[in-house]
C-alpha cells in the first residue's frame, strides 16, 4: 500500500511568530508594549538564538512590532504602510498613513560623488542640502528619510526651504524654491543595509536592509535641477503599482 507525501514541516520560527502574532492580536502584548527579548525566546521555546531572532525579524517584517534600538521589539500601535511609488514623493496627503515633519536640517555642502555625477556640478561643487525626518502620525515612530541637494540656490531662496509645507509635493515644492519649470524626474529603487545615520534615526540595527530611492529631477532644457534621497525601513514599504493594459492585437 502506497503512502502518500509527507507533510510540510513547518520551521520552528515560523511556529512562533504565529504564537508571538497570536498575543498581540488578541491583546496580551498591547500596543506599545515591549515583545520577549531573543533571549527569553530561546529560554521559553527551548530554540536556539538564531531561531528567536528568526520569529522576531518575521513579526517586525510583518508589522507587528518595530525594532528599537536598546529597547527591543515593540508593539506597533498600528500596522503602518507606506506605498511605492504612489507615495514617492514622500509626505503627500494620506488617511491612511500621515507623515508629520519630525526633524530638519537646511545647510550647505560638496555633495558625495554618487550626487555629484546626477546633479552635474562640475566646477562649484557647493550645493543647498535639505534633511528631512518624517514620522508616521498614528505611532510616532521615524517611516521617512527625505534628503534634497539642491542646485543653483541664492542664499535667500536656500532659506525658503526651512518654510516648505510638508504636504507639498516635493517637485512641486522645489519649482516654487528655484523658479525653474520641473519637466521630468528620473528614479530608481532599491534595497540595500542602512548606513550609521539611517540605522539610528530609523531605530534599526546597522545591518538591516533599508528601501532607497534616488531621484533626479530636471528642467525642460534637460537639467539637473536636485537630487533627492529617500531611506524607508523594510517593514514601512510594500512595492506597488498600477499602469493601463492594452492587449495586443
């Protein structure tokens, strides 16, 4: 007699982030509250310490919980997402996931050769900076970091950009600042580990992976006007999109 297959063994970090999962949707880890460390996971469930941080990484990727850097795991108050590309530009109005201005930085500097080479700078390297820190309006926890190079600025028009309402749209925003018609944007995104500054203000460990996008964009005369930046964690951003299909004849 014929036996048939086996079934699927289910990994063991798999079974407790489904047990970790099952105490916060039913109210014994609330909101805000901090989830067991990896160490008294492996204590509790008798794993080993890979394991736990396994079912931890799976609970933070998921949006249960965010990972705070000298703290833990807590529990989100709310499962926040941001959406790419519909919420590129950053902060642009969104019931579901508001973003509040957080932190800004406005001042001047050579921008790093990966900038440079977009923003064509050639002789005078000296470019306005805007650093901007969003954090999501329902837990209050840092979802965006927005930094702009900017070129060609008068040092009154650089001080407008400590004024610019953060529900703009960025190109937008940067057409009112320069005075120069913004024609097409040209952007790329992708994943790669959080650098020392991202890691801290993100409150993820330095090796986690973070969304990056880089976007440049131009006047209708085919130049550089800015550069901008934008870092999301992993567990903020699910990759969507929507176009028109047209079936082929």
């Amino acid at each position: 007699m014929g036996t048939g297959p086996s079934p699927a063994v289910i990994p063991q970090y798999v079974k407790i982030a489904s047990d970790l999962r099952g105490k916060i949707t039913d109210g014994t880890y609330g909101p805000g509250a901090l989830l067991p460390s990896r160490n008294e996971i492996t204590a509790m469930y008798g794993v080993s310490a890979i394991t736990a941080r396994d079912a931890l990484s799976m609970i933070s990727h998921e949006g249960y919980a965010k990972a705070v850097r000298g703290r833990g795991h807590i529990v989100r108050r709310k499962r926040s997402r941001l959406t790419l590309p519909s919420r590129l530009y950053g902060p642009e109005p969104d019931p579901a996931v508001p973003l509040e201005m957080h932190k800004l930085d406005v001042y001047q500097e050579a921008p790093p050769d990966n900038i440079a080479l977009p923003l064509e700078t050639g002789a005078d390297p000296s470019v306005w900076v805007r650093r901007a820190v969003y954090i999501a309006a329902d837990d209050r926890q840092p979802i965006q970091i927005h930094v702009s190079w900017i070129t060609g600025l008068t040092d009154a028009a650089a001080g407008a950009l400590s004024d610019v309402d953060p529900r703009a749209s960025w190109p937008d925003a940067v057409q009112k600042v320069t005075g120069r018609t913004i024609a097409t944007v040209l952007q790329h995104t992708r994943s790669r580990r959080a650098n020392p500054f991202e890691a801290d203000v993100l409150g993820v460990p330095g090796a986690s992976m973070v969304f990056v996008t880089h976007a440049t964009t131009y006047d209708a005369q085919r130049r550089p006007v800015e550069h901008s930046r934008y870092t999301w964690p992993t567990d903020a951003v699910r990759i969507s999109d929507y176009y028109t299909y047209a079936p082929g004849a």
